[in-house]
C-alpha cells in the first residue's frame, strides 16, 4: 500500500506494509517512526473495520511505514493501513494500486484530512495515475492534471470498488482559471476622500507587490486605504493559486469542499499576536501569518505597537520570499513572498506635525516610539508615504460621479501592468512580480539611460540610499513605466520612485 507524508510543503511517498501472522499472540504492532496520532491508528482502524461489516483478524499484525527514517505524522494513514489489514485478509481481492489518504472514523466514515492538494501533485510527479483520497477534500486534488482523483465517502464504499463490486465515480478535473475569483472589496477606492499622493502609492504598490508604508495622524484615512487595497489586487495567475492552496491545504485552513484558494490572500493579524503566529512554527512547524500571506497582502496596523522582537523576525523573509523553521521534530520550509501593508502615527498621540491639533508628546518620547522599528526593517519597505488630515469641508463636500476612480478603474490599470510582469518573467519560475527580482533580473530587465544613472547617483548622494534601497527604487520605476505601458525606464519614473524614498518616519 502506498500513502505520502507531508514535510512542510515537501510530499514524500510512504509503503504501508501490513503483516498478519497466524504466530504469536494477538497484538497491534507499528513500526516507522510514527507520532502519536499515527499510533492512536489502531483503535481507530478496528473500530472502522468492524463498523463496516468486516471481521478484524484477531492475529499478531505489524505495521512497517517505510522509510523508517521519516517521522509520520497525522491520522491519514488510517486509510491505507485499513486497506492493507483487509487485503491481507482477503476482504479487498486483487492487486491494489495508487496512493491512499484519510482519516477513518469509528463508523468508518473517510474524514476530511488536510494536505490532499500535495498528495495529487506527487502523484503527478511520481506517475501514480489513481488516488483514493476522503470526500470532502477531493476537490483540492481535482486540479492537477493526469491525476485520477476517487472521492471515498467511507471504507466500506472503497472495499466494494477494489472488489469491482460497485465502482467510485472519479471526479472530473477543475480547471484553475475557472473558479479565480476577483477580491469583494470592503471598502472601493472611490469613497475615500482625496489623499491622491497616497492612492497613487497604493495603486504602484499593488501593481508590483511593492512594501507600503502609511503614516500620518489618527483618522486621515490609513486604515480605510488598506480596506480598499484588496479591491485593486490583480486575480491569482493559475500556478499563484496552486502556490497558495498547499500552504492553507497543510495548514488545515481550506475550507471542506473547496478546490483552491480563489483570491489574493490578505492577512492582519493583531499586534498582540505572537511571533510563533506571524512566523509560523510549533512542535510540528506550521505555517504562520507571514506564509499565508504568500503572494498577497500582510497588513500591520498601528506599525510599532507589535513588538520589536516579532517585527525584527520579518527581516529575512522579506529579503528571501522564504521563511525556514527549524524545530527539535523537525525542520520546514514555507514560501512568504508577501507584499507588506502598514500603517503607522507619526508619535504616540498621533499629532505630531498636525495642522490644527498640538502633540503632547516629548522629544524623547517620540524618539522612542520610533525606534520600535528598526532600520532594516524601513529599509525593506519601497513606497513610504505621508498621509494628511483630510479637511472637513472635503468630508462634506458631495464628489460629482466621476471624478473619483472606483476600484475596478484602478484595478484594471493593475492587472495590466501585472500582465506585463507575467510575460516579462514567464521563464523565471516562482517570479511573478517586479518587486520579487533579485539585482541579477533588476539588471536584466531594467536598463537605465545615462541620464537616469546620473540622476539616481544624485538621488543617492542627496538621501544616502543603501545597496537595497537603490535596488527598490529602480523596481519601482520599472513598475510606474508599466503602469503607463512604457519599455523604457524614464527619469520621470525614477523621480516619482525617488520622492517614495523620503523618510516620513
């Protein structure tokens, strides 16, 4: 019998080897280093059995999960271990092929078991043509091509189609770009009230999954601008959607029945969460805030209120797109190419600077409340942007239809930028966006006149920028001269991408 565990994001291929022995006295052995949950299998198993109408050997069995030097873990071997007792025993007749995969109830009810979308792609990788996976998480596995995928509502249903007794219809296969949904916006882009230096930054950063900064005092609109954001994202590319879905199908996440996540994911944790939650990790290392984040938005409100500690465990992610937790169980990797949404004040009563309202704050006091976040972190952050109070009139003065863009305007303007992205990296596997090339692809795909040279060397000079942050700002004008369908990098772009760089912190 064969099953599959997963290692992160990593899906290796198990043999269930069942032996019943007429010798000895009767017992229940496994063997392969299983966890707990693998070795609860065995009341489950012979419950399952007996509740579905077939004699559990009162033998000596032994159950080996090969290879031995893998830890197992989880209850989805209690499908191909039942399997492997019933065959022995000559309930299942005939050879048995494909991978099997599931939880079993005490009734013998297949359970929705997490990670089947992982379990159809190595059986695509392998060759393994057939799948028996549980009823409620065949959808997952439905998207990969060349794969015969059984949904198995119970054991007793699966004995009947080993046997030709009564066969399992095979799902039919879910084409991705089919069910690619377009984000329900919270807020449109519409309703928010000038602020059009900070909707132009939001519109560059969601065209090229820019870091985006939001400062400015308390009720300017930084929190309802990170509302409207997911209402201009661009739709999952169909291999963005599959990246996505293992993550939240390993971490339990994807909701029973559902083939794939059909939006850009957009996460905003509290910044009391722990840092365990927002990098991933436990005794079994599970992805954490910053992966299910994975190629859409991580939005941290109120900036340096999360502890200092939490944020300085952002920086490498940021940098690599992965993230890489190693625990005494074992050891995971998990992608977190996400694009960084967040919101600050400017000091701890928010007034700093303001037109009408006085800070309270102290000289030190401000000091301290921005050193919160460090400078490696800013340093990663592409647009920062200072946002304004609105002025009150504005607020009661009714906009003409029109003159405000809605989101689908702005969105539109970002989904062919992306395009353009699409067809520029098509041969760069794992490479979607402007703001996920390294210096190598920055070099190769956006070529500088000598003018704009000597403007950023200028640039540089006058703020100081760093390797990095001279990098981001030659992708951010790449990702300002696809928004207006230019080929060339011009000094205009590389101006706006400059102005980004101006500290408002």
């Amino acid at each position: 019998m064969k099953s599959v565990a997963n290692i992160g994001l990593v899906a290796r291929e198990v043999m269930v080897e069942v032996d019943v022995a007429n010798k000895g006295f009767p017992a229940f052995d496994m063997v392969g280093l299983p966890d707990k949950a693998v070795g609860e299998a065995r009341a489950r198993v012979k419950k399952a059995i007996e509740n579905s109408g077939y004699e559990f050997p009162d033998k000596r069995i032994t159950v080996n999960l090969a290879p031995a030097d893998i830890r197992k873990e989880g209850s989805h071997y209690d499908l191909p271990i039942a399997v492997g007792i019933l065959l022995a025993e000559g309930a299942v007749k005939g050879e048995v092929h494909g991978y099997f995969y599931g939880e079993l109830g005490l009734d013998g009810e297949v359970r929705h078991s997490r990670g089947v979308l992982l379990v159809g792609l190595l059986a695509r990788e392998l060759n393994i043509r057939e799948i028996f996976v549980p009823l409620e998480s065949a959808s997952e596995a439905a998207v990969v091509e060349g794969v015969t995928v059984y949904p198995v509502r119970n054991l007793r249903e699966l004995v009947q189609h080993l046997g030709g007794e009564k066969l399992i219809k095979p799902l039919k296969r879910i084409a991705i770009e089919q069910i690619i949904e377009d984000a329900e916006p919270l807020v449109d882009m519409g309703e928010i009230v000038g602020q059009e230096l900070a909707k132009r930054a939001v519109e560059i950063a969601a065209s090229g999954g820019h870091n985006l900064l939001l400062v400015g005092p308390p009720g300017a609109g930084k929190t309802m601008l990170a509302k409207a954001f997911p209402s201009i994202l661009p739709p999952l590319l169909p291999e963005e959607s599959l990246e996505v879905t293992k993550i939240y199908s390993v971490a339990g996440l994807l909701p029973s029945g559902q083939a794939l996540i059909r939006r850009r994911p957009y996460r905003s944790p509290h910044h009391t969460a722990s840092t365990t939650s927002i990098i991933g990790g436990g005794s079994n290392p599970m992805p954490g805030e910053i992966s299910l984040a994975h190629l859409g938005v991580l939005f941290l409100d109120e900036l340096p209120e999360f502890p200092r500690s939490t944020l300085e465990v952002l920086r490498q992610p940021m940098e690599d797109g992965v993230v890489q937790i190693t625990r005494v169980a074992g050891r995971a990797e998990y992608p977190a190419s996400f694009l960084l949404l967040a919101s600050a004040n400017p000091c701890p009563c928010g007034y700093l600077n303001h037109p009408t309202k006085e800070c309270k704050c102290g000289e030190r006091l401000v000091e301290t409340y921005r050193r919160r976040v460090s400078g490696p972190i800013l340093d990663r952050i592409d647009l920062h942007v200072w946002v304004d109070a609105v002025e009150v009139n504005k607020l009661t003065t009714t906009v003409p239809i029109g003159q405000t863009e809605s989101s689908n305007i702005v969105r539109d303007r970002v989904k062919n930028a992306r395009e353009k992205q699409e067809k520029r990296f098509v041969d760069h596997k794992g490479i979607y966006s402007n703001a996920q090339m390294g210096n190598k692809l920055t070099r190769q795909y956006c070529p500088l006149t000598k003018e704009v040279k000597q403007f950023l060397m200028a640039a540089n000079a006058k703020y100081d920028l760093s390797a990095r942050a001279y990098f981001k700002v030659i992708k951010v004008a790449r990702t300002i001269a696809d928004l207006e369908g230019r080929q060339e990098i011009e000094l205009s772009h590389v101006a706006e991408a400059v102005q980004y760089r101006e500290s408002v912190w």
